[in-house]
C-alpha cells in the first residue's frame, strides 16, 4: 500500500528533513521524492510505502498536516487508491 504526500509553502532549512523524520517514527518507507524551488516556493511529492504503517492512515495524514501548519506549509497525504481513483480516465 502507497501514499502520496505533497508539501507546498515558502522555502526554508530542514522540509524535507521534518517530513522525513515524521515517516521514519511511523515507520513509513519513502520510495521516491521529487522536489522543486520555483523562486521561493517549495515543492514537494513523495511517494511513500505505508503497508508497515505504524496506526492508523488517517491519523497519520493528520499528523503530516499538523506538522506543516507549524512549519507555514501545506502538506497533503493521500492514499494511493483514492489518488488512482481521481485520476482514471
């Protein structure tokens, strides 16, 4: 089972550290991570194992928009089916 998990907001140390560490202590494996500095606007998906997750998916996700309400940034997680599910055709 997979997540996607977006961060948008201003540029600033330690993003990706922050979410990171959040996926390690709930024992989420990050598979794949593209981010982008469009002039000063952070940009962030990650494609994240959650089959060993540690609790409950939305529990989780609450915890990651949490974190980036404290960081000033916007952070999304969704869980693969529903992501799969929005964008068939």
């Amino acid at each position: 089972m997979r997540a996607v998990i977006t961060v948008l907001g201003k540029d600033m140390v330690g993003i990706l550290s922050k979410v990171s560490t959040r996926c390690a202590q709930r024992n989420v494996n990050i598979m794949d991570v593209t981010q982008s500095i469009l002039q000063d606007v952070f940009a962030m998906v990650m494609l994240v194992d959650i089959s060993a997750l540690d609790g409950e998916f939305s529990e989780f996700a609450q915890e990651l928009t949490e974190l980036g309400q404290e960081m000033g940034q916007s952070i999304h997680t969704m869980h693969e089916d529903i992501f799969n599910s929005m964008h068939r055709i």
